[in-house]
C-alpha cells in the first residue's frame, strides 16, 4: 500500500462519454489501495455546483465558444484520452487556485469535443498517479495546479515514468510552479527537469500588465495560431532559471524585450535581465513522451482569446501524439537537423559503433558528434560504476542513471539491439517492460520466426516495433534476404518489419539500394554502412567512399515518404581510431540532407 499526501480521496472522473471499464476500475482501484467511499461521477453538467467546470456565465460560454478551434480533425482511429489535472496546495492546505481554472477546463473539454481530437477527464485526486490509472490515458495536463501536490515516491515516479514511456505531459501557467513552496522551489528537481524549469523569480508583469510576445518560430505548428506575427497580451507570467536551458527545449514563444516596459522596478532576475531570454512557450521531447508548456493562463480572458486558444490546442495535440512537431532543442539546430526535422528524418549513432566503450561513454561521444539520437546494444557495459551489460536484468535503479545519463546529455534511445527476444512469456514481457521504461522505440533483433505471432502480441500492447535484423548467411539464413521479410511480414502489423543492415547485405553481394526498394514500407530502421567493395572482404569505410549507392536510397526513402525510425550511424572499422571516419559520414549525412530538404549548402 502506497500511502502519500492523499487529497480530496473522493476520486471524480468526469467524461461526456461514460466510460464504464475505466471508472469501474479505478474505483476498484482506489478501494485497494485506500479504504474509502469512492465515488465516481459522469461529466459534466454547466451548475454552478459542478467541480471543476463552475460560475461560467452563458454569455462567456458562447465566447469560449466561438474562440476555441473547431474544426474536425481527420484521420483518427480515435480521440485521445486527456486527464486534466487540478489541485492548488499551500502548505498542505487545499485552496480554490486561480479563478481561470474552470474557464480554462471547460475551454479544454469544449475544444476537445468540437474537433472530435480527445475526451477530457477531470480529476483533483493524487490516486490517479497511480501507474494503472495513468496509462489509461494519453497525456495529462496540469491545469494551473501549484505547490507540492505529494510527497509520495512511488507515486513521483509513476509521473516520471508516464512520461519517459511515451506519455504526454502539458504544462499550463501554474505548472511551473508546482512542487514549488516559497522559500524552496524545486522540492521534486525530476519534475522541474522533465517540464523545463521551475518559476523562480516570481511576475515581473502583474494580471493587468500588458506584454508583447516575440514568435520565435513562425512556422512550428504549435505556433501556428499567431500567424507569423507578435502580438500583445495581458497576463501574469512566470520567468524561469536552472533547469531552464535552450540546449533541452525547443522554445516556441518569448517576452519582446525590445517592446514590453523592462524597467528595474520588474524585479527581472539577473540572468534574464542579462539575456534578455524569458521564454513564455515551449516544447520538448523526455524519452519517448512529449511535453507543451506555456506560461500563460493566469487570466480567464485569454479562454476566449483565439490565437491562444488555438496555441494550447496544437500544443496539447503534440502532447497527446495527435501531431507531429519539431522538438530538437532551440539551442542545439544547425542547418542540417533543421533540414532533417523538414523531411522527418532522424540522424543518431548505433552503440556498435563504439563498442569498445561503454553505454554511458558513447552517449558523451553521441553529443559530441552533434547528434541527438542513439541506439542501444545489450552486450555493451553500463558503465565504470555499473560494469554489467545494458539489458532487462538491470535493476529499476540502474536503468534510472541509464535514463538520467540520456536525459543530462540531452539524448534520446530510439532503438535497441537485441540479437535473439525469446518466445516465452515471462521474458517478453521483462524485456518489453525494459523497453518501455527506456522509452525505446524499436526492438532490433532476430528472433525465431515460429515467435513471430507472441512477439506481435507484445508489440502491439506495447506500441513497440520489431525490426528484423539481417547478419550473413551464417548466421540469418532466412532473415538476410529481403524479399523473405517481406514474406514473413504479409498481413502482420506495421510494428514489424525489417532492420536494414548495409553492411552485411554488402558483404553477401546483395544491393542494399535494391533491397531497401524490397522491402518498400516495411523499413523500420537502418543501419547504415558503406563498404570498401561488394564482397566478403569489403569493410566500412567513409560514408560517400565506398561502392554503397546511399545517395540513392536517400532519395528513394525521401521520394517514397519512408521515414525510418532511425538514420543508424554503425562505423565497423579501424575500431577505437574511427572518429575521423565517422564525422566525415556524419558531413555526408548532413549535407545530403540539407540538399534533399532543399536548403542552400
């Protein structure tokens, strides 16, 4: 039994769909783990008495109304599923919170409905921190809630672990300064470093000031309400420092500092006053989930405020996974990444590559390289301190300093190579569990083919893919050629299908531009080689170099909108002396990169 700083343990779901399976099992749930009268309601009625949507005047509905996007959005299988969270505590004593709070839900839920993109869940109960109620879910957002909202470990590491998994986390106003209590502001750090930042500083701009706001990204989805433009607001804002970084989020909005009062009487922080960086908007990716802050809301007149209504939709759509949006950190884009992000590309190197290292030595060299991806290898070592292999046997406490390294260093684990995942049910399910805390995306491994089915199953409950790896014939008899893959994978979920190694094929006499062609849509991932010639005695060499035609599976992948997991960079050669080698594949990359968005060298 998990016990913490429980509030308000009536657990109150609101939906306009009842959901009977979800309710009934978290009221189960809660009667487990806390012995109370539970008691769950349907959303959502307009009383004034109603929770968490309350003294709205019908004129300011019609407003909402009319402000809010409404648009149908196409090509759902169907609506996500949002929990929007509200609790305000001041030294463990509930308060009412900011008077936006129901004008803001009941924008959210009506949003939400109009456009068919999610149905809204309202809770103010911390049980629903538990793991079996989060993941029923596909983003939460914490609508203004403030303090320390639970002290409770299991239940701080349930949130964390949402998120890292592929969860979605929106941040509005308040939020930033949450599992904050003056004098400490950052009484839970992973929080503050999994949102962005804590508030700090205090509003240098009260609810009645007036801020013009700099559109830093003009074309970025989750800015696409603003047209463009800047624009003025009036709202209480937060200004922000450590964790707060441009190398980690990918800030969308910021305070014009040439056009809004600066003056001493601000109490402007010294850093910021200094950069004149105070960030209002941004996104980012932890692990696999995606996280939209904003620090607007503080007022309920910007919920029938179309250009931020429209802001808080997009970045709640990119949270959710209902859109796709650049996150690359501001601070880290060059002209090749950007031109990366434009064709949906995603450059990263494979742990082979410095196989003589351990894991947490070729995420340092991973950053240094420039790059922002890196993929896993199950014989490769922790690290010094945790000098055992890098797979499912890791405790919960190792894999977190494994996450906490990728997270310091600003990297994400897209793949992971797994030479054989067995077809036994207790180790699938330990080694999808793996994945899913490591946020992985991919599974690369060879497994039985009589496995294939069990392995589906595990894919699909865990929206994992499988990528079939091809060695040689002496060791992938089946799997090295193409067009038995494809075979293979007839009728199967799009969850499976090939790890395309270069080199190997290379080194069987097999084209890889011709076998990629193959294998069409059924490209998951690659690993990318060139190879000195098309034999058995070819070996890497610089990408560009060698006999592989890789210009030409670029265009093919680019010309075909196949948009592998990962762009593996796996430098086989001159082991421990490669790097030249690898920053000159790395400029090859690069710069057919940039042509192919085409951007200017």
């Amino acid at each position: 039994m998990h016990k913490g700083h429980l509030y308000n343990l009536r657990f109150h779901l609101y939906n306009l769909r009842f959901n009977t399976c979800l309710i009934f099992f978290s009221v189960l749930m809660l009667l487990f783990v806390q012995p109370q009268t539970v008691q769950a309601q349907k959303i959502f009625s307009s009383s004034e008495s109603d929770l968490f949507i309350y003294g709205i005047p019908d004129s300011l509905k019609r407003k909402i109304g009319e402000a809010v996007p409404g648009t149908p959005v196409t090509g759902l299988d169907k609506p996500a599923k949002l929990l929007v969270f509200n609790l305000h505590l001041y030294h463990d004593e509930v308060r009412k919170g900011h008077p936006s709070i129901p004008y803001t839900n009941y924008a959210i839920k009506l949003m939400g409905e109009k456009t068919g993109a999610w149905e809204t869940w309202f809770s103010s109960d911390t049980l629903v921190f538990m793991p079996e109620v989060l993941q029923q879910f596909d983003a939460i957002c914490f609508n203004n809630t403030a303090g320390v909202l639970f002290e409770d470990q299991y239940l701080r590491q349930s949130l964390l672990d949402y998120v890292f998994s592929g969860g979605g986390f929106i941040g509005l106003h308040a939020a930033g300064a949450t599992f904050c209590q003056w004098p400490v502001y950052d009484q839970f750090p992973e929080y503050g470093e999994m949102l962005g930042g804590f508030e700090s500083g205090g509003h240098p701009w009260g609810p009645e000031d007036t801020i013009t706001l700099y559109v830093d990204e003009p074309d970025h989805p989750v800015n696409r309400a603003f047209n463009g433009k800047g624009f003025e607001a009036s709202d209480e804002v937060f200004q922000f420092t450590d964790p707060y970084t441009r190398d980690k989020l990918r800030i969308l909005l910021t305070i014009d500092t040439d056009l809004t009062d600066m003056s001493e009487h601000r109490r402007i922080l010294p850093e910021r006053r200094a950069d004149m960086d105070i960030a209002i908007s941004w996104v980012r990716r932890y692990g696999r989930g995606k996280v939209f802050y904003t620090s607007f809301g503080h007022n309920d007149h910007l919920s029938w405020n179309p250009k931020i209504m429209g802001h808080y939709f997009d970045g709640i759509r990119f949270a959710a996974g209902l859109q796709e949006a650049p996150y690359i950190p501001s601070g880290r884009l060059t002209p090749a990444i950007e031109a990366q992000e434009k064709l949906g590309w995603r450059f990263g190197i494979e742990a082979y590559t410095f196989k003589n290292n351990t894991l947490f030595e070729t995420i340092e060299k991973t950053g240094e390289l420039g790059l922002q991806y890196v993929g896993g290898l199950n014989v490769q070592k922790v690290s010094d301190d945790i000098p055992l292999e890098f797979d499912y046997h890791l405790t919960d406490e190792q894999l977190l300093e494994v996450r906490k390294k990728l997270i310091d260093e600003g990297l994400s684990m897209l793949t992971y190579y797994i030479f054989d995942i067995p077809g036994d049910e207790e180790t699938l399910a330990r080694i999808f569990e793996f994945g899913r805390k490591m946020g992985i995306e991919t599974f690369i491994s060879e497994p039985a083919i009589e496995d294939l089915d069990i392995i589906e199953q595990y894919c699909k409950e865990y929206n994992i893919k499988l990528a079939i790896h091809n060695h040689g014939e002496w060791l992938s008899p089946v799997y090295m050629h193409p067009e038995k893959i494809v075979e293979l994978t007839e009728g199967r979920s799009p969850l499976i299908g090939a790890a395309c190694d270069f080199g190997h094929w290379a080194r069987e006499g097999i084209d890889p531009l011709e076998a990629v062609k193959t294998l069409g849509h059924r490209v998951i991932t690659l690993q990318m080689h060139d190879q000195s010639s098309m034999d058995s005695e070819g070996h890497d060499v610089p990408w560009g170099t060698g006999v592989i035609d890789l210009e030409g599976i670029l265009e093919y992948l680019k010309r075909e909108n196949i948009r592998p997991v990962m762009f593996g960079l796996e430098y086989s050669h001159n082991w421990d002396h490669s790097l030249p080698e690898i920053k000159e594949s790395i400029d090859f990359f690069n710069s057919r990169s940039i042509r192919l968005a085409g951007h200017n060298d």
